[in-house]
C-alpha cells in the first residue's frame, strides 16, 4: 500500500473560507473582480415596438358611385322636366305643384330606406323594421288626438327595439330571426289594439291637412346626409363591426350592446315615422290614372310593396348587406331616381295599354332593379374594404459582428482573453 501524503490528496475536499461580509471579491486571476464571458459580444440596444397604424376602409369607390348616381338622378329629372305636360299636364297647373305632392308621397319611402339601412349597417338585420312601417297605416288608432297617438306609436316602436335586443343578446337568438318574430308579434297585436281602441271609446281622429311635401322630404333628407356623415367616422365603423361580431355569436361587449339598442331603437323609430306619415295624411293607393300610382300607391303591375321598394334604394344607395358601410347621399339620390324613373315607366305602360309586353314585363324590370342593387352592395363592400398591409421582406444579414467591450470600456492586457472579431475588422482599428 502506497502512503500519500496529505497535501498531495487530491479526492481531499479543500476548505474554502468565505470572505468577510462588505469585502470585495478576490480577483480572478484577469485582473478583473467579476468573471468574463470570453466570447460575449456588445449588448443589443432594446427597440421599442412599433405601433401599427389601424387599416381604415377605402370611401373612395362610395363617392365614385354616389357622383355616377347623381349624374343618373340628374338625367331622369331631365327626362321628367322634358315631359312635364304628358306627366303632370292634367293633374297639377304647374311643375312645382307636382314636385311638392310627390316629395310628400316619397318622404315614407326614404325613411323606410333609412330605417331598413340602418339595420344593414349594424350587422344585425332585423326584419321587424318593414312589418312596423307595414302594420302602423292599417292598425286602429287607440287616441283621437293625432300627436298624442304618434306618441303611442313612437313608444310601442321603442319596446319593439328593446325587445329585439333582450332577444339577440340575452337568448343569442339569430338577428333575422328575432326580427320575424317581433314582425309576427306586430301583426298579431292589431287586433287587441282594435279591443283598446274600443275599449276607450276611439272611433275617428282628427287627420291634418298635408303639408308642402317638399319640406317633410327635405327633413327626412338632412337625416340621411347626417346619419351618413357620423357614419363616415372610424370609430363608428369599429363600433358596427364589433355589433355584427356580438350579432355572429362572439363575445358581447357593453359598447357593442348600447350601440345595437341605439341603434336599433332609431330604426324602429324611422319605421314607425314612416308608416305614420302614410297614416297621417292618408297616402293611399290613387284611384285611376294618374302620376301619383307609383311603387305602393300604385295598382298592378306597376305596384311595388313599399318594403320591396326600401330595400331598393338601400341597396342602390350604397349599403352594405354585411355591415358596417354605407353611403351619405346615395340614399336621397337613389330614391329620387326611383321615382322619376316610376313614372316615365308608369306613364310608358299606360300609353301601351293593357297586355303589351311593357305591361308583362314590369315586375320583372323591377326585379331586376333589386338585383342592380344587390350587385352594387357588393361591389362597393369589396372594393370599400381595408387594403391589407405589405409584409416588409427582411433584408438580407449584413450587419458586421461587434467586437467585445467590457463593462470598463477596454480590455485588460494580460488576461488572455481574446476579441471575437472579423480579421478586417481588427485590421481597421489597428
């Protein structure tokens, strides 16, 4: 057995003393107090990331079709001031007349149009907007005193809303669905309202004379220009898209959820409008030949229901049948467009008489109207939609290796540590 001294074991564990507390730690043999990553380059510097501006939609092509519309509009009321005397000759002494009586009769539609449109732009359609215009003209009024009455309407309007809400948020019901049934529960509610109307003793109310029609068209004009002005505003878009989003299923939000009651009770609100007017002053369908048998005063097969009809001048105006675009005066152009093309028709089936294929093909025209529609909604949500960002390609590594720097800003001679560099590098800062 071999004897090995005790200084030469080497499987003996040394002892190690630690320093004293508030001393320095002994040097490590580089002249440095702190061990040294040999082959550490310069620390990167941190970059701040970069905020990615939000995609906005491209309104352009809206403006394009609303000045093709306008040039449209212009050139059918040319064609109306061209044949004024066929048109309007035995109805009205002068042109003015006729325009003031018509705009009255074209205020019910625009405000469909706009109540329909509204519900377009929320993602949300709902399909009790045209029962409520539909229903209001032929429902007992439960109050003689008309305003009074108006305000009955504008408040069975406004719990139709708030019904429709409680069932797509709360139960998650289908949007198109839940406007079915509010449409059902509306027609199905005439009758007690003709119980309640008895029951207090309503039997005939007092209707006021028509008014210029020219300046209730004009009203309802400023509120289509405004509604399309706020709706032109990012955050409003944002808003509707996060309503059809709670509207699909996904997860509900409380801006989403007033933005949809809001917006929902505005367009029952235009609906109700729209049904009063027509109940108001008693714009029913005209009895023989005349200019104003047009869309749904007039008789087959130059009728067109007036819910059709909306639907129409959304769609033509600019509408987005998936939300969240819409047009500023594509609504007022495309129901003045309507009209004037209505009764050059009107008055074309008439001088062909009964039978002729202009007589035949009528609802087919009219039908092919609501398709142009349905492909102009299209279009214009394609074409509106953000253009995707490009992805930026990575350029190709260039960047030179950075030499090593230590925390004094030299390195120790002596050390024997070594600068990781290129040989050009090390030759430039020699």
């Amino acid at each position: 057995m071999t004897y090995v001294p005790p200084e030469r074991d080497e499987t003996r564990q040394l002892e190690i003393t630690p320093p004293p507390p508030g001393t320095s730690r002994p040097e490590l043999g580089n002249g440095l107090d702190y061990p040294v990553d040999p082959f550490a380059g310069q620390a990167a510097a941190p970059t701040e990331p970069i905020a990615s501006r939000p995609l906005r939609d491209r309104t352009v092509f809206q403006w394009i079709w609303e000045a093709i519309l306008l040039l449209l509009t212009a050139n059918a009321l040319f064609l109306v001031y061209r044949r004024e005397d066929e048109l309007f000759g035995g109805e009205f002494a002068t042109l003015m007349d006729a325009f003031e009586r018509h705009a009255l009769y074209l205020t019910p539609i625009l405000l469909a149009a706009l109540a329909i449109g509204m519900s377009l732009r929320l993602g949300a359609v709902n399909l009790a907007v045209p029962a409520l215009a539909a229903v209001i003209p032929i429902v007992r009024p439960v109050e003689a005193n008309v305003w009074v009455y108006l305000g009955f309407v504008a408040g069975a309007a406004a719990v139709a809303g708030l019904l429709y809400v409680l069932l797509v948020v709360a139960f998650r019901v289908p949007p198109w669905f839940a406007g079915l049934a509010i449409g059902v529960v509306a027609f199905a509610a005439m009758p007690l309202a003709g119980r309640l109307a008895a029951w207090r003793g309503v039997d005939t109310v007092a209707l006021e004379a028509p008014p210029n029609g020219l300046y209730v068209f004009g009203g309802a004009a400023v509120l289509a220009v405004a509604g399309g002005l706020i709706g032109l505003a990012p955050g409003v878009r944002d808003g509707l898209s996060a309503v059809k989003r709670m509207a699909d299923g996904e997860e509900r939000s409380a801006p989403a959820v007033f933005l949809l009651l809001g917006g929902t009770v505005l367009s029952m609100l235009l609906a109700a409008g729209s049904g009063f007017l027509v109940y108001m002053y008693a714009l029913g369908p005209a009895e023989g030949a005349n200019s104003i048998s047009f869309g749904p005063y007039g008789s087959y097969p130059l009728s067109v229901e007036l819910q059709l009809l909306a639907f129409a001048v959304a769609l033509l105006a600019g509408t987005s049948l998936w939300g969240r675009r819409g047009g500023v005066l594509g609504a007022v152009l495309a129901t003045v467009a309507l009209w004037a093309g209505l009764v050059l028709w009107g008055q074309v089936v008439e001088n062909a008489g009964e039978g002729s294929w202009q007589a035949d093909y009528s609802q087919a025209i009219f039908a092919g109207v609501l398709l142009l529609g349905l492909f102009v909604s299209f279009g214009l949500d394609r074409l509106g939609r953000p253009k995707e960002a490009e992805e930026e390609e990575l350029p190709a590594y260039q960047t030179e290796m950075l030499p090593y720097d230590s925390p004094n800003g030299d390195v120790p001679a002596g050390t024997g540590l070594f600068e990781p560099t290129l040989p050009d590098a090390n030759a430039q800062r020699q």
